[in-house]
C-alpha cells in the first residue's frame, strides 16, 4: 500500500474510536497528522506523500505539522491524556489507533533510521500511557532482504498496536494523591523538584481542608513557573502536577493541555484573543502548560501586538476559571523572569518557581534504561558503556537535550538495529531485542546523516528547523 493509503486507512480508523470516544474529529486527524509528519520528518519524499492524505496542504504545512507534532513522539497525544485523564474505557484502543497512526507514517516517502526508531518509540509511548501491553518486538516480521526499512518498521508499529487487542470496558478507579507523589518520586533526578511539589501540594491540602472547616485562609495561587534546560522533565512533572491536582479536589478534569506560542497567536488582531480563549477552554478542568511562554514577549517593545494580546486574555482567562484551572508556563530560567517581571499580572498570578536541574550522566543512563526497557528493547553491558562514552565527549551546553538526548539516542540506535538485521532472514527474540553497542556507534550514525542529507536534497528545505521536541521526561524520559 502506498505511503498516503496506509495513512488515510490509519486516519480512517483513529476517526472511528475518536467518534466513539467523544473526541471532536477535526483535533483527532489534526494530532494524527501532526504526529505522523513529525515521526516522517525525515524521510526523503514523505512531504508529498503526506500532502496527498491533507486536501490543499503544500509541503510547509506537512513540516508546520511537524513541529507541532513532535512533543508526541515520545508522549501521549493531546485527546489520549484528556481520555487517560477521564479514565475513557476507549483510552486503550485510541493509543491502539495512534500506534497504527505511527505505523503507517514509516511507509510516507523513503524512511530513514531515524524514523524506524521514532515510529517505534512513539507507538510504545501511547500504548504505556494508555496502560496497554508493552511492544512485543518477538512478533515482528522478518526482514527483507532488500534493505527497506519501511515494511519493517511498519510492522514494528503495527506488532505494537495489535499486542492489546482487549481495550478496557470500564473505567479505571482515578489515582489517589499518594500514588501520583510516588509516581512523581520515582522519577530519575529532580530532587529538588520532588521537595518543591510534595511541599506545594502539602500547602494546598492543607489550605482545602481549612476551607472545608470554615476557616480563613489565604487565597494561595495554583500556577507555577518552570525553569530549566529542555529535556529535564517539565511536561512529565506537569502532567503529574495535573492529576495531584485533581486528586485534590482542585481541579475537576485533571488533563494537560501543552501548546507553546503558535497555537496561542493568530495573524491577524482580535483572532488572537479568540485564538487564546479558545486554547485556555479546552484546558478548563485541567493544567494548561506553555512552553518557552517568553516567546510571548520577547523582544517586545510594542512592536509585538499579537503576543501581548495572548498575555493580555490568558490573563483574563486566569482570573474567569480561576476556581477550575491551573496555569504551568515554562522555559529557560533568566528568560522567563524577565516574562513573569514584565506583566503585572503575570507577577502576581506566578509566585511559586521550580527550578529543573540538568541531569548526570548516571541519570541520563537510568533514563536510557528505562525508556529501552519501556519499548521492550534491552541494551546489552557493552551498549550502555558506548552511551557513558557518548556522554562523556558530549559538551554541556545550552543546546544539550538532557532526557531528551537519551531519548533521540535510542530512537536512532533502533533504527541502526532495525539496519543490522536487514539481511537477517529469521532473526531470534533476543536478536529483535538486544540494543548493541555498534547501534550506538558514530559509524552508524553516519548512515543517518547521508539518509537526512538526501532528504534535504531532495525537498530543498535548507531552512527547515533542527529536531527539538517538546521537553518530556517520558519525551525525555
């Protein structure tokens, strides 16, 4: 089947449990869509493939979509958490649908490495986030010996959304406050973010009870500022902060809405608040968190009229559903004082600041562990020594990607795997398993690169933007 057929068959099929599940159609195939072109970035031709399934899309919206797109490959979709969050019984077969989504975003032009592992890291993020099996690579198809990663990777994805096949006909019992801390607590590093979030969770509860018993108390603001370097966890302690939050009795739905400025500005005037009003809405019960929420404002000196037109309705917002919603704005530290500072009631809303610290290398190891664990690899001893070397000649800069460097190591080694097996007729499981180091090495890596350059030739999209996801523990870590 060619790259847009399977694509509009996947469409198809997400639409059918969207429709059951309650999720308005035109957010299902705008987050699938999303989704798919971020896992095909980088293939050579997926552009015009991908612009065949969209009616009128050139080949700028298939890499706006992108963009858009790529907070999802390593975490849940929007609609997925808003049905996690609900405790949906469709949650499971909508990640089932997505993960066919991701299936049939490999068969999209001439995939590389890169998006064999991408395809697979993010159909194992929204089957785990679901509570469905995890990937069961045993059941993958042989390779052929072609060399084509397409039908590989494809059926990857595919063994991925079929290992569950039960979806969940009841609801499950939400999670209490102790079981999100410990969730929250089991996360590698973030000590100081632990303290800050048992402490302010603490305080709140606290704060209800003392209103349950008729006495006074401050009004004590909900939202939080997140400071840190990408890749540090800020999305995955935000969506946690949004179910403690909920399992408090301070928020009634408990979803996470993640948009950064795009999805906030419009490009006219007056649509921008419209734009803003209606983002903040489909975050009412829940946690609305927006990354490098700077970007609002930088560099303004009157000339931005359309980022302080965001400021100036999420404002509004903040105070209309301030008993049912909470707002997590996040980016790098000194930036976002400056956009807190420049408001006045931004300054007052966002009093409490956590600050995300950069991760070490046994941290960044564990986090490796654990997302290959997660998508049903294993890295043998000589693996994780490459990656400590990796680590070890890799600058700490501000370009570092923390979680997320771990995470985009390990999407590309399963697509050297998924290379090295190219010729494997009848692969054994712990073959079809076992991460090794050589998928690791820089050798291989150069594979990925002359794949990408090809891509670059063959669209001519020089200006196109570096791959910098959404910051995610689960993204990153």
């Amino acid at each position: 089947m060619s790259g847009e057929g399977g694509l509009r068959e996947a469409l198809t099929e997400l639409l059918v449990v969207a429709g059951r599940a309650g999720v308005a159609e035109d957010r299902a195939r705008s987050e699938a869509l999303s989704l798919a072109a971020a896992l095909a970035e980088s293939a050579p031709g997926a552009p015009a493939d991908w612009s065949k399934v969209v009616e009128g899309a050139t080949t700028q919206d298939f890499f706006d979509a992108a963009v858009r797109g790529r907070r999802w490959r390593g975490a849940p979709t929007g609609a997925l958490s808003e049905l996690i969050a609900d405790g949906s019984a469709e949650k499971v077969a909508y990640a089932e649908a997505l993960a066919e989504v991701a299936s049939a975003a490999c068969t999209l032009g001439e995939p590389t490495m890169r998006v064999v592992g991408n395809a697979s890291v993010a159909a194992a993020a929204q089957l785990q986030a679901a509570g469905a099996r995890p990937l069961q690579v045993g059941t993958t198809p042989t390779m052929p010996p072609t060399g084509n990663l397409a039908s590989p990777a494809a059926g990857q994805a595919q063994a991925a959304a079929q290992t569950t096949t039960q979806p969940a006909v009841e609801a499950e019992p939400a999670k209490t406050v102790e079981e999100l801390l410990a969730e929250l607590d089991d996360l590698t590093g973030l000590e100081r973010v632990k303290r800050e979030v048992h402490r302010q969770v603490a305080v709140l509860r606290v704060e209800k009870l003392r209103t349950e018993a008729g006495l006074k108390s401050p009004t004590i603001t909900r939202h939080l500022v997140f400071v840190g370097n990408p890749g540090t966890g800020k999305t995955t302690v935000a969506r946690l902060v949004s179910g403690i939050y909920k399992a408090l009795g301070l928020l009634s739905k408990g979803q996470l809405v993640e948009v950064d400025r795009s999805e906030l500005v419009a490009g006219y005037l007056g649509q921008t608040a419209t734009k803003t009003a209606e983002v903040v809405a489909s975050a009412a019960g829940g946690v609305l968190f927006i990354d490098e929420a700077y970007s609002l404002t930088a560099g303004d000196t009157g000339a931005d009229q359309y980022g302080r037109e965001a400021v100036d309705t999420l404002v509004k917002e903040m105070e209309d559903r301030r008993d049912d919603l909470v707002v997590i704005v996040a980016g790098y530290p000194e930036p976002m004082e400056t956009f807190i500072a420049a408001n006045p009631g931004l300054a007052s809303r966002f009093r409490t600041t956590i600050a995300f610290d950069d991760y070490s290398d046994d941290e960044l190891t564990d986090i490796l562990t654990g997302l290959t664990e997660g998508a049903d690899y294993e890295l043998v001893p000589e693996a994780l020594e490459r990656f400590r070397e990796i680590l070890a000649g890799t600058p700490r800069d501000r370009s570092f990607g923390n979680g997320r460097f771990a995470r985009n190591a390990l999407e590309a080694a399963i697509g050297r795997h998924a290379w090295r097996l190219r010729d494997v007729t009848a692969p054994t499981k712990d073959q079809l398993r076992q991460i090794l180091a050589e998928d690791l090495s820089d050798e291989a890596a150069d594979l990925s690169d002359k794949a990408e350059d090809l891509s670059d030739e063959a669209e001519d999209h020089t200006d196109v933007p570096e791959q910098v996801e959404q910051d995610e523990q689960g993204d990153e870590a």
